[in-house]
C-alpha cells in the first residue's frame, strides 16, 4: 500500500512539533534537532517538518512512499509516462533514512518524490540536484527540501 507524503519547511521545530502533535492527535514517530516525522494511519501519510536556513518555508515537496520495489517500479514507470524529466536518485540517504528514491516536478514546478525507506540513518542527507528536472521553478537544494522559486502571487 502506498502512503501519501508532505515536507514542510519550518521556522520553530518545536512550535511545529506541538502544532501538528496537536492537530494529528499523535506525537512524531521521529524527532531530530531539525526533523520531526509522523507515520500516520489515519489519514495514511508520512508527514514530515523540517528547519534548514536555506529551506524553503511551507510545502517544500511532496510524494508517494511504497511498501516495497514492485511498488517502486509501478511508480517509476508512472512518473516516466508523464512525459517530464525524471531525477533517478536511486539509494540515497535523506531525512535520517537510507531511501532508494527519484524526483519529478510538475509542470507548474511543484516537487514530487517516489521512494522506498529502507531503513535509519544518524544524519540528514545528501544534495540531489533538481535543477535537472528542467522546470522552471524547481530549484537547486538540499536533501528532502527542495528551494522552489517564489511563487506567483494571486488575489482569491
């Protein structure tokens, strides 16, 4: 079963931890200096914050996590079909966890992952480039946050 996920950027991580703690009625299954990650069945989401100077605040990324590599292959051969440039990261270690992973952004720059945990780790990660995705609003970044540019305002 695949489970949805969302990054965002925060100012305060223990504001934020409290916040969501309070909203999803759980505390985080992980908690880092700089990182909190809730696993949660109702709704099935893997819903992660994080606090990087250089991260964007907010939505920073989102995804679909699988169980296992069937379901990893399903995704990827999705996100090939939709005809945009795919960053195949393939085992990498990002937010505390050793991950086989890859990146697509939509055609509006929003930032999407497909990846398999499969296991901890003791640091954050490493520097995928997502500039490669050829998007005009996908940015340079850091593991797990990608930098979006600023988006475009609108009166709703």
């Amino acid at each position: 079963m695949k489970r949805f996920h969302v990054h965002v950027g925060v100012t305060n991580i223990q504001r934020s931890i409290a916040f969501y703690s309070s909203l999803f009625g759980a505390q985080p299954g992980v908690v880092k200096s700089d990182y909190a990650k809730w696993m949660l069945d109702d709704p099935h989401i893997n819903f992660a914050i994080s606090m990087r100077e250089d991260a964007a605040k907010g939505i920073e990324h989102i995804g679909i996590q699988v169980e296992n590599k069937a379901e990893l292959a399903e995704v990827y051969s999705r996100l090939k079909d939709a005809d945009r440039p795919v960053l195949e990261e393939g085992a990498t270690t990002c937010c505390y966890a050793h991950s086989e992973k890859c990146w697509i952004a939509d055609p509006d720059g929003v930032v999407w992952e497909a990846f398999l945990t499969e296991g901890e780790s003791t640091t954050y990660g490493g520097n995928p480039d997502l500039n490669r995705l050829a998007s005009p609003s996908a940015a340079a970044s850091a593991c797990c946050s990608p930098q979006m540019a600023p988006a475009k305002t609108s009166s709703c």
